[in-house]
C-alpha cells in the first residue's frame, strides 16, 4: 500500500506503487475509437503514464495539457494519459483542447489497470 497525500488529506491506495525504472506490467486500455491498446504496442520506445481519476477536474485536465506540451521535446517516447474517463469523454477534451501529441487510454471498462497497478 502507498500513501499519497492530496489536499493536505491522506488517501491510501490498494497496492504497492511500481518501483521507479522497474518493469510495468503489460496493460489493456480502450483508446477513443474503441479499439484496444497495451504497454506491449509501444515495445522498443520510453513509455510516461500520466495517471489521474478524471480528465474533467481543472488539476487533471492541467496535466494532460502540461504533458501534451511537454511530449513535443521528447524522442522516441509515448505518453499515455491514462483514467477512468469514458473514451468518449477523453475524445471530447482532446479535440476541444487541441491534445495531439499524447495517447489518452480508458481504464472504464473493467478497472484492470487500476487493479493490477494497485492504483484503485
């Protein structure tokens, strides 16, 4: 269990962070079109996960704008903005907000990544 600390207030999460620089464990996410997408598709790049609870609350929303603009200095590396937002919602703010240069995946439909990464 991890503890981290949002608003002054302590939230504790269900498992173990993963270890900086260790190994992530392969994950299936729903990109915007439906189609599916695991860790394993960006093989041979760096991978960032920007991980939040919901793209419409201004702190995550700010972040993936942040990532979005931060991801153009970046070579060979994906960043995958990554919660439990339907992906049409995540369609949504990334059209509205002009997000092209990060992958935003769904954990809505089973909660797997959240699960496996003791997140939830």
């Amino acid at each position: 269990m991890a503890t981290i600390t949002i608003g002054g207030n302590e939230i504790s999460t269900s498992g173990s962070l993963p270890e900086v620089g260790s190994q992530a464990p392969d994950c299936k996410l729903k990109k915007a079109e439906l189609s599916e997408d695991s860790l394993h598709d960006y093989q041979g790049k760096r991978v960032s996960l920007n991980i939040f609870p919901s793209i419409d609350t201004d702190v995550c929303a700010t972040s993936v704008r942040n990532f979005n603009k931060r991801a153009t200095e970046l070579d060979n590396t994906a960043v995958l903005c990554i919660s439990k937002d339907t992906p049409f919602a995540q369609k949504r703010f990334s059209t509205d907000e002009d997000i092209d240069n990060v992958e935003n995946l769904s954990d809505v439909i089973d909660g797997s990544f959240g699960k496996d990464y003791g997140l939830t």
